[in-house]
C-alpha cells in the first residue's frame, strides 16, 4: 500500500482547494489521506498561502491562469475523494455493527 510515486504536479486549484480545507479546520494529515497526497506537500502550500505565495511559480512568476472548467475538475476530484472515505468509513461502521449482531449481543468482546 506504500507505494512511491513520481513527483506529483497539482493544479492551482486543486492547492488552493486543499488549503481552504486545512483553514476550515481540517486536519493537514486528514486532507492529505483524503485527496491522496502527501502531507509533508500540503503543509508546504499553507505555509506558502499564509506568506501570499501559494500562487506563484519557482521563479516568482505568476502561476498560469487555469480555465473555470478546470477549477470545477479540481473542485469536484477533491470532493469525491472526502465522499469516498466518507462512504469507506460507512462501510466499516455497517460491517461492525452487523458482526454484533449476528453474535447476537451488542458491544460483546471478540
């Protein structure tokens, strides 16, 4: 499951999406598992946001302009990605209560 991966390349957007999460309360360790990511990257970009640099480029340049459709995709990507735990979490929670119930007493140790 720990996998490596290359380097990855994140929009704009989806920075400024996984920063607004960590401002509203959200765990830095808690978006970066949910959007698949890591953390160390995450807390790199709420750095840089405070210091009003989230959008620049290495050179200090103006990150490029990314169209209203692409800030949707990255939008909507970030928000399947908070569904599926949601949805993960479900499951396990579904999966445990019906295991005590078949043993037929609730809370009974395994």
């Amino acid at each position: 499951m720990n996998e490596q991966r290359g380097r990855g390349k994140y929009t704009l957007e989806f920075k400024q999406e996984a920063v607004r999460q960590v401002k509203a309360g959200r765990a830095a360790s808690v978006v970066a598992k949910t959007l698949g990511m890591p953390k160390a990257s995450l807390t790199n970009w709420v750095r840089a946001d405070a210091q009003g640099q989230l959008g620049m480029t290495a050179e200090g340049k103006p990150a490029p302009v990314v169209t209203p459709e692409q800030a949707e995709i990255a939008r909507l990507r970030a928000e399947v990605a908070r569904l599926k735990m949601e949805r993960d979490i479900a499951k396990k929670a579904a999966a445990y209560f019906a295991q005590d119930v078949l043993q037929g007493t609730p809370g009974s140790s395994r």
